[in-house]
C-alpha cells in the first residue's frame, strides 16, 4: 500500500492545488470586472490593485476550503472507482479504513497549512483588504459605534450613548466607580472629547456625585480634563477588527477586553474558536467524500461532483449561520461554532454504514 499511499496523497494535493487556483481565479476576474470602473474612477495605482487581489485570493483559499477539498477527494476516488481500483484494493484484503490512511495524511497536511493561515497569513491578508477598501472604494470613512459600556480600571466603568471617530467625540457619559456593589462615585457629562495637544480626554458640561457615608458632595463644571485608560484608537475600529489580529494578538486582544467589560469581546472569542476549528473541516469533508464517491456507477463522476458542491456548499451555510447564532449571544458559542463539523462528523458516521467491503 506504500506505493499507493504517495500516489493517492499526490493526486489529493495536486487535484486541490489545481481546483483552489481556478476556483480563486474566476472568482478574482470577477471581482476585478465588477470594480474595474471604481479603480478607474478613484485612479487606483495598479500595484495597490495587484497586492489588494493578493490579499483577496487569500482570503478566498480560507472560503473555499471546504469545496476545494470536497471536490478534489470526489474527483479522484470516483475516479478510482470509474476504473475499478477501488474493488481491486479492497479485495486484496485491505480494509476501508486502511484506505483512507493517506486521503487523512492528505487532509491533514491541509488542515495544519489552513490553520497557519488563519492564524498568522490571513489576518494581515484581511487587514490589507480593509484598509484598501478604506482608502480607495469608501465614500464615507468614519466610524460610530453606540452604547459602549468599557471597564476602565478595577472598579470603574464608562459609558457612551454614541461615539464618532469624525472628532474624536462621544456624548451622555458616565463614569461610575462601584464597588462591592455599591456605587461611590459617578462622573456625568454631556460630551467627551479627544484633545490632541494633551493626548487625554476633556468632558463638557460634567456633573459629579461622590457618595459619603452621611453625606452627598455635588459638583458641575463646563470642562475638565481627565485620565482615562482608553484612547480613540479603541473606538476607530473596523467592524472586522476581530479578523485582522494573528492568533497571539486575538489572544491578548481578548484579555483586554475581559479586563475592561467590553460588550463586542464575544466577536472574538468566537474568531478564536472559529481559527481552531476550521481545520478540522477538512479530515471531516475528506472522510465523506470517499465515501459518497467509492461506489462505481454507469452515469461516471459527474454525479459526485455536483452532490460534493451541493454537500459542501450546505456546510459553509450551516458555518455561517451557526457563527451568526453564536455572535449573536447563544448560551454555548463554542458548541454553535463546532456544531457544522459535529453535524457533518455524525453524518460521515451513519453513511460509513454504506461502504463497499
């Protein structure tokens, strides 16, 4: 089996090699077709052009995986079985399990390179995407974020009603000192601004309450500079911030944010969960499409084709919408996030059921 072992892994790789370059490049031709006339009318430099098509072809792999690698096992086992191989195989005694050995070795080898990906290559990919996208196709470049509650230091809490990046300002806020659930101190104002010559916030029209045991102090002012542990940098994000930190700074970037009480932290903890997951897809994908496609049949590999699109494009379905239930607050984001390979895992178990022997 040594001998077959390389030439399935070999024919696995290459076929997937081919098919995520002509997947990528029609989608990119595409694209280019459908922006060309924004290129043209913004005076896009054609290197800023070429690197963003680099990026999105990146960001591509990562999307396609999932078919790429459905179609590729179906391509090659159907066409094994088209010519009898897989009969032959297992009627020397050699099991279906044993069979699979190298299309695993295969999937894995891709698992471990989707992971590095995502990991460290896409972030910085999906980054570049967003800043030319900033800079070259959208009109309106500011950003407003909304109802912001941020822990600022042990203790203390800020809020914002709204924030925009345009000014540096946010308006109705508060800054509540608690502690073991009694509130000591709250800061008011109406707005607060980024001075840049001092690099540190200034509220305007303030209000302070500070709680004595047998007393109230009250105060008000125009303006006051204060301290705070936060910049405008922390607001001035893309939405897709989340997907555009390598694993260690998603990391780190979580941990600040638990720290502070931040209301967007789930986005990415689920990104974290999603980058751990995603390479499992493909020894789960690989383990199905042998199956589905080891059976010869009279109407050739067409069929397993079109039902390995069909499956695979289910699976990026149900990815996507478990992602958006987990972002959207569910109870177990990390089941909701594993719920597509667990679905798929379970499925490639009961039609295991239906192998040749």
């Amino acid at each position: 089996m040594k001998i077959l072992d390389k030439l399935i892994i070999k024919d696995f790789l290459k076929t997937y090699l081919f098919v995520v370059l002509m997947l990528i490049l029609i989608v990119l031709v595409l694209d280019f077709t459908e922006k060309n006339d924004t290129f043209i009318r913004n005076n896009v430099p054609a290197k800023y052009i070429i690197v963003y098509l680099f990026n999105y072809g990146l960001y591509l792999n990562n999307l396609l995986t999932p078919i790429t690698v459905f179609i590729s096992v179906i391509f090659i086992t159907s066409k094994m079985a088209g010519r009898t191989e897989i009969v032959a195989i297992l009627s020397s005694g050699t099991s279906f399990v044993r069979m699979l050995v190298p299309y695993f070795i295969a999937a894995s080898l891709i698992g471990v390179v989707s992971f590095f990906l995502n990991g460290w290559v896409l972030p910085t990919a999906t980054s570049g995407i967003t800043e030319f996208k900033s800079r070259w196709m959208d009109s309106d470049k500011f950003y407003s974020q909304q109802d912001i509650h941020i822990k600022v230091a042990p203790d203390v809490y800020a809020y914002l009603s709204r924030y925009y990046s345009t000014g540096n300002t946010g308006y109705n806020f508060t800054l509540e000192q608690v502690k073991d659930g009694t509130l000591i101190a709250k800061l008011s104002a109406d707005r607060i601004v980024w001075d840049t010559t001092t690099n540190a916030w200034s509220v305007k029209n303030w209000r302070m309450r500070v709680l004595k045991e047998d007393r109230e102090e009250y105060s008000v002012g125009e303006s006051m500079d204060t301290v705070l542990s936060i910049t405008p940098n922390d607001f001035d994000l893309p939405l897709n911030h989340h997907e555009t930190l390598k694993l260690p700074a998603l990391s780190r970037q979580i941990k600040v944010l638990e720290e502070r009480g931040a209301d967007n932290v789930n986005y990415y903890r689920i990104e974290r969960y999603v980058r751990y997951m995603s390479p499992f897809a493909a020894v789960i994908l690989t383990f199905i499409g042998v199956i589905v496609s080891s059976r010869k049949t009279r109407g050739g590999s067409g069929f397993q084709i079109a039902l390995g699109f069909l499956l695979a494009f289910i699976y990026i379905i149900l990815f996507l919408l478990s992602r958006t239930f987990a972002e959207a607050g569910t109870a177990y984001p990390v089941f909701a996030v594993w719920l597509p390979n667990i679905i798929f895992a379970i499925t490639g178990l009961v039609l295991y059921k239906t192998v040749p022997r």
